[in-house]
C-alpha cells in the first residue's frame, strides 16, 4: 500500500469518530506535557554548532547503566521539596542536547570491564579485559608480550600539545578507569611493585603508581585525586589514618611527586586539600584514603576528611584554567560500581547524584563556548526497576500499586522496585518477607535471582551526554573508542592519521 492510500485511511478514521486532525483540543495544547514537549523542540531548532573545543572534561561513573541514571534521577527528585513524585526530575547532564548509546564489549568479553573499556575511551581502540592502554595483541598478565603493544592515551597527547591534564576519581587513582589514562600495563592489578609478578619485575614492567609518578616532566599531570595512597607509599610506613604502605621498593611517591614536578603539593585530607593555593601550586596530588574514598553516604564518617566529587572537580578546573592553551580533565565517580557489586542500592544512588553535582559544577565553572563536556559510564550493572510501582512511590521502597495498596509476588510478598539479577542479596530457598524491613536504610541489599557472592557488570549499551564545542558528534549508537575520537577531533589532538 503506498503513503496515500494509507494517509487516507488514516483521515477517514479520524473523520469517523468526530475528530478534525488539524485542530488540536486545548485539552491538549493547555497541558503542560504538550507546552513543554513543543518548547524543548523549539529550543533545539536554536542550536548552533561548534567544532573545536579550548578545554574537554570527560566525566566518567563507573557502572552507570541507564537504569543507574533513572533510579538516582527518581532518588534525587523525591528528596526536593515539592516534588510531584520525582519521576519528572532530570540530573545535571541530561539536559544536554546530545546523547548517544554507546557499545561496551571488550574485544575477548561481551559483558566488559573498566580496564578495557577505560582503554577504549582514551586510546581510541578496544582491547581485552582487565589490560590498561596496551593493545588486545598482548595476553593478560604478561608483560613481556605487552611490550611494544602499548598504546598513547589521551593525557599524552593533550600533554604533547601544551595542554594541562587531569585525573579525578573517588576510587584508588591507580584503579582501572583512571589508571587507563597514564598508565600501560598488561594487568590493572599492578597498582604497586608489591602487585608485581617476578616475570613483570625481570621484564621491567613497572607498577602503575610508579607510572603515575616517575613521568617526564613535559608528560606530568597537573592534577591527580583520588583514593589509593597505600600504593604510593612504602610497606613500613604508616600514614596519617593509621594504614600501612603496600611499596616494597622503598621509594615514597608522595614525596617523589614534590621533587620531580615544579611548584607541586601532596595534601591527603580535606583541611590542606581546602588550603592548598591554587596560584602557586602547578602540581597537585590528593590521596585521600589507603584504598578507594568514602561512598558520599559514608564520607563525613572518614578519618582523616575527604573532599566530595564535587570539591575535587572544581579545584581541578581551578588548576589547569591557568593554561591559557586548554586542558584535558577526566574525572570518575567509582562508587557507583562498587555499590552495585554490594547489591546495594542506595548508595549507588547517592554517588550517582552526587556526580551529577560535580557535573554541574563544571557546568557552572566553564564556558559551553569553549569547553566540551562529556559524560559517560564504562558499562552497566544487572540493575532493575521493575513491578508497576504507582507514581512518586519510594524509588528504594517496596512496591504499592496506582490504588496504593501492597504489591504481591505469586509467593504472596512483597517486594522492593529495584532488584538484581544476581549478587550478595539473592535469594537462597523462599524469600525473605519485607514487610517489616526497612528497605530504605543505608545497608539494605536488594533481593536478586542468581547468587553471585559480588553482583556483575552488566552488557547492554550505557549513554553518553555531551554539550559544547564538538557535543553534536554524540549521536546515534556507537562503539565505546569512538569517544576518543571525538576528543580528538574537538580538540585537534593530532592523534589522527589517515
Ligand atoms: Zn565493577
């Protein structure tokens, strides 16, 4: 049938049941979904583009499946005064107007992990899972077949350039995700020389602290934040919240910073992270636990005081807006995934929106005529929203229905919105009763299907958000190292050859 016979199909139809298809009711035209829904439309058709970015910040939650971005959007919304259920809330980065969907297999996994996916991101291809920026042509593990497979990443080309670089992250800075930035190492677990296999150490493969460290000073960070100081430190040593080194080489990193960089700052708690003066301090390194940083839930709680996401973000922009050339800025929330692996919840919530903060406040500190900003996830989580919980329900509740009654399973109990298709929360035998359970709490694990005894990454596609300079490349559905070409191109990098 072609296009008008079915138009006029179509007219009839309409005819017969009374209604004039060219005006619309004011039924309609008077809400606001329709006002709203026409004016985002509207605005678009306003959108100019820009092709080359001064500054590009890639903000990267790790585990952020959409169904994280949905949840912690609800989660976020229900706790604003006034809210009208929270479902109409939006975080940070999804005003942006551009967005895609974004293939995260590694090249030997279909379900990936931060290692590879990381790597694709910064050097423009994929690899396998569990390597760090050296091609999939190495085996895992095995430093000697790493060698002369790796890979140049982002930092060192924006470095190359003249640009300032960064790298921000709540989980240990030497962890997959920022450690695929300056790092290259066959094996994301040689965050110390203590991680080290004797092939490694007789094959010169170097620890990835030490990479972060022991740079050239041309290819040096300006800024590195995170978590992870056991890993920088020696094994005799204590640090200030009472946690010992994991370094059998001897060496003190921190101290190693300050003597190889100009004008550097080691600072490991909040108090000297807030007195640190950015306009004589070129270099800065923040550790701010042993391991990986507090969950934003827990993070008044910590010993020593950490800075927020949101705090490490806008001191990094502080610091490389000196370069009057541009910078490069990655930054990881790291939390989220681990949450997840907990089967827990809420506090992959509360990382999520606290990363929407930190989004915003780079938002808020740059200029969209300048500066690209990019926000992204490495992979997803096997997180659900499910039943058919009436609108404004608790998002970390148990399900009530449109007439608000208890929601049932065929076992005759209830159960909570979110769930798990495996982990720490599943179900062994007949499931546990909810009713009197506080599903809300803190430490609450979500009921799952599989028992796992850490929930898994998740294989389906993860979004990608950008607005500024270049922004209009993220678009469509595409594989994950298309990302780096994107900043590539916006920023005119170099690491193009054709
Ligand atoms: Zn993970």
């Amino acid at each position: 049938m072609n296009h008008k016979k079915i138009a006029a199909l179509f007219t009839c139809s309409l005819v017969s049941a009374g209604i004039n298809a060219a005006v619309l009711p004011t039924v309609q035209t008077d809400s606001d979904w329709y006002k709203n829904g026409a004016q985002r439309v509207a605005d678009k058709t306003q959108i100019t583009t820009k092709q080359q970015a001064k500054n590009v910040i890639l903000f990267v939650g790790d585990g952020m499946g959409i169904s994280t971005l949905t949840a912690a959007r609800i989660y976020a919304g229900q706790q604003l005064e006034g809210n009208q259920g929270g479902e109409e809330h939006f975080l940070s980065f999804e005003h942006f107007d551009n967005t895609a969907l974004v293939k995260t297999y590694n090249t030997n996994q279909q379900t990936p992990d931060s290692a590879g996916t990381m790597t694709a991101m910064v050097t423009g291809v994929k690899s396998k899972a569990g390597v760090l920026s050296v091609s999939d042509t190495s085996l895992r593990g095995n430093c000697l077949s790493s060698q002369g497979n790796e890979l140049t990443t982002l930092v060192d080309l924006a470095n190359a350039k003249g640009l300032s670089t960064g790298v921000v992250s709540t989980a240990r800075i030497t962890h997959a995700t920022p450690a695929a930035t300056y790092a290259r190492s066959p094996e994301r677990n040689w965050e110390a020389d203590s991680n080290l296999t004797d092939e490694a150490m007789s094959n010169g493969c170097s620890d990835i602290a030490k990479q972060l460290v022991m740079r050239d000073k041309d290819n040096a960070l300006t800024v590195a934040l995170g978590g992870g100081r056991r890993n920088f430190i020696p094994s005799d040593v204590t640090d200030g919240e009472n946690q010992s080194g994991r370094r059998d080489d001897g060496i003190d990193l921190t101290q190693a910073w300050i003597e190889n960089f100009d004008n550097a700052a080691y600072v490991w708690n909040k108090t000297d992270f807030d007195a640190i003066d950015v306009d004589s301090t070129d270099h800065l390194l923040g550790l701010f636990n042993s391991s990986h940083m507090e969950y934003e839930a827990d993070r008044a709680d910590d010993v020593g005081g950490e800075p927020s996401l949101t705090e490490m973000t806008a001191k990094a922009i502080e610091m490389l807006s000196k370069n009057d050339q541009g910078y490069l800025l990655i930054v990881e929330s790291g939390r989220i995934d681990h949450a997840h692996h907990g089967g827990n919840a809420k506090r992959a919530l509360i990382d999520t929106v606290e990363f929407s903060n930190a989004v915003s406040a780079a938002v808020t500190a740059t200029s969209d005529d300048d500066t690209l900003i990019m926000v992204t996830a490495d992979h997803s989580h096997v997180f659900t929203i499910a039943g058919y919980p009436k609108r404004g329900n608790p998002i970390l509740g148990l399900v009530h229905g449109v007439d608000g009654s208890l929601s049932t399973a065929s076992d005759g109990l209830p159960y909570t919105t979110l769930g798990y298709t495996n982990g720490p929360g599943a179900v062994v035998g007949s499931r546990d009763d909810l009713s009197s359970v506080d599903t809300e709490a803190t430490d609450f694990q979500q009921q799952a299907l599989i028992a796992t005894s850490s929930e898994t990454h998740a294989g389906e596609d993860i979004s990608l958000h950008a607005t500024g300079p270049g922004a209009h490349l993220a678009q469509g559905v595409m594989e994950q190292n298309v990302i780096f070409h994107i900043i590539n191109q916006a920023q005119m990098l170099g690491g193009t050859k054709y």
